[in-house]
C-alpha cells in the first residue's frame, strides 16, 4: 500500500504537483522542491595548488604510521592540514585547507588512499566543503580522484578532480600538487 502511494507521489511530483508521503515513523518522501533541488544543478570549477610540507619544523603533513615496506610504503599514513591556495607559491592567496589523510595502499607501486575534505575560507565558499575519496597512483602524470560529496555551497556534491604533480623534492619529499576540480552541485 505504501509502495503504490509513493508511486503516485512521484508521478504527482513530476507533474509539479506537491507531494508527501509518510513511509514510516521515522523517514517520508519529499518533495525536492522544498530544498530547493528542482533547478538544474551547477557545475563550478576550481583550480587550486595543494601544499604538502614534511619537513622543516612545521611540517603541515605528519607521517602518523610508519611504513610495512620500504620499497613502496606500504602501509604508511600521513595526517594533513594543507593549504589551498589560488597561485602555486604558498605564499598566494589562501582559500582554505585540506584536511585529512593519504595511506601508502598499493603494496608493489606508489599508490595512495587520499581521503580528504577541502574546507573553504574564502568569500562564498566559506564554511563549505568538498570530501575527496580515492585512489592516487601518484607516479602517473595526472591522477583523477572522485569527489564523493560536500556541505553548504556543495551540497549534493559529485564530481572529479585531476590532480597534477607541480613541484616535489626527492630529498625533503614536500610536494605541490596541481588540483583541477569539477563539481556538480545544487
Ligand atoms: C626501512 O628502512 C629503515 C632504515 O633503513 C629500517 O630501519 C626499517 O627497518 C625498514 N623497514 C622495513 C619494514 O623493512
Ligand atoms: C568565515 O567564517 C568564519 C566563521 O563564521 C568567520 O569568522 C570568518 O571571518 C569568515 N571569513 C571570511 C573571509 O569571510
């Protein structure tokens, strides 16, 4: 019974017709409507440099667990709060921060686990965020990495960033890294 009335209210509801169902006590069929979701979504692209500093005295990326390997790394975490900034040199303008963690998951090349959030500062966007979860086969020219969701501006985030190597160090391993980022939202 309660099958067939949810069909009429999403039949209702493509028609323009408000509609809403009680499923249970506790969950009901809405009209996306009253969150505002009836228009299209928007596409917003941003191009970011991520900076992942490990040395120095204030490294802003701080290996939490050693490696199982030292070929690849297997193994290791790293917990960051990075910044984002609109130019490559850190000392451009800062928008906000990335924060989370990048896992050594591939135990017979350099592969990363990033699970991160993008946590704006800047004008519009501050107080939003963007969660990045993915694989970064950091050797390969170009890793794409799926955003898996968002707040505020970006509710109802998906979409992909293209992550491109800009400047690394092989002695200190401090790395910048290029972030073209699509993002459907509402
Ligand atoms: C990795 O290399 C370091 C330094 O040579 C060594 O102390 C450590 O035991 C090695 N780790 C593994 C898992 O082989
Ligand atoms: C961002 O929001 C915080 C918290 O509401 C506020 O303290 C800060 O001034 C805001 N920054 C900008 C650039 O608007």
């Amino acid at each position: 019974m309660t099958t067939k009335i949810t069909i009429l209210c999403l039949i209702l509801l493509s028609f323009g017709v408000s509609c809403s169902v009680a499923t249970n006590s506790y969950a009901k069929v809405m009209d996306p409507r009253t969150l505002k979701l009836n228009k299209h979504q928007k596409l917003t692209h941003l191009h970011l440099y991520w900076h992942d500093t490990v040395s120095g005295t204030k490294p802003s990326s701080v290996a939490v667990l050693p490696p199982r390997n030292n070929a690849t790394v297997f193994g290791e975490v790293n917990m960051f709060d990075n910044p984002l900034t609109v130019g490559p040199q850190l000392g451009s303008e800062l928008v906000g921060r990335s924060q989370g963690l990048y896992a050594a998951s591939a135990q017979d090349q350099f592969g990363l686990l990033m699970a991160m959030n993008f946590a704006f500062t800047d004008a519009i966007y501050n107080g939003s965020s963007i969660t990045v979860l993915a694989r970064n086969a950091i050797s390969d020219a170009v890793r794409e990495m799926s955003i898996v969701g968002g707040t505020g501006h970006f509710r109802f985030a998906t979409g992909y960033a293209l992550a491109k190597t800009h400047y690394f160090n092989p002695t200190t391993f401090d790395a910048i890294v290029e972030y073209n980022v699509y993002v459907l939202h509402h």
